[in-house]
C-alpha cells in the first residue's frame, strides 16, 4: 500500500511521472499544478491548504490538494484540487486514501468541500460526496462535520 504524505516543499521532478501520464491521459491539471507551483501561483500553502502526495516504493504514485474554494467566495468552503493516480496505482485504494487525509485535514479549516470533475462521478459519491447540478464551478459537495473542542487536529 502507499504511504501518503503532506508535502509542504515539493522538488518537481517528483511528479515527472505523473506529470507524463497525465498528459498521456489527456489530462492537463497536474501540468497546471507543476506551473503553478514553480510560478508561486498555488503552493497550498495558504492556511486551510495542503498538499498530498502517495508514495509506493520511493515513487510518487498520487497527488490531491486542497484549496480554500476560489469560486466560492467564503473562506467556510474548501476545494479538493488536482485528485490523480496513476493508473498502475488505481483501484486499490490510493485515490481513497489521499481523500481521507484531505477530508482529515479540510475538517480543521472548513465547512464544506466541493470538487469539479468530468470522470470521477462514482468515485466522490463512494466518499461521501453529493452530485449537484446548480453551479457551473462545482460538480460535487461534502459537507463538514466540525471537529469537537477535544479532538486534535491535524498535524
């Protein structure tokens, strides 16, 4: 199983994979995301973000990121960003389990999580998610549960 990680300095060449299939895939967000990391644009490392990478034998396999929502115009709504595994990878967990932690982690910071995708449909509603049809930005919302006063929050 993979080791998920956050990632608070991140060496690009780290993502040269997932980087490559990705846009094999048709897929330009993990592009974006290396751009705008080297840009300074987003290194999610504004308060309430974060970045997960999943390792498997020293490689980087995955990548999620949470934002605080850009569209939404709150700072209550958090968005997950950039969700990839690669495909040797999928199917066993992994997309799952850089989900738990960004939940895990958006808990502490934010009310609500929403997240557009065109593919994963199946995926989000498995994790809790809700489809909705009423904004262009979003495709998908999980409302928050706040974390009790003794509840430690992540780290």
């Amino acid at each position: 199983m993979a080791s998920i990680v956050r990632i608070q300095e991140l060496e690009l060449h780290a993502l040269q994979e997932l980087r490559a299939e990705s846009l094999r895939e048709g897929h330009k967000f993990i592009e974006r995301l290396c751009e705008e990391w080297a840009s300074g644009k987003n290194r999610f490392s504004a308060r309430g973000e974060a970045l997960f990478l999943a390792f498997a034998d020293g490689r980087a396999i995955g990548v999620c990121g949470l934002n605080c929502d850009p569209y939404a115009g709150v700072p209550q709504i958090g968005r997950v960003r950039r969700l990839y595994v690669m495909r040797a990878h999928r199917r066993v967990g992994v997309g799952r389990a850089l989900l738990v932690d960004v939940i895990a982690f958006a808990r502490c910071h934010y009310r609500r999580l929403r997240v557009r995708t065109d593919a994963a449909n199946d995926f989000y509603i498995a994790q809790g998610f809700r489809r909705i049809a009423t904004d262009a930005e979003t495709t998908h919302v999980l409302e928050l549960t706040p974390l009790p006063n003794d509840a430690v929050p992540y780290p």
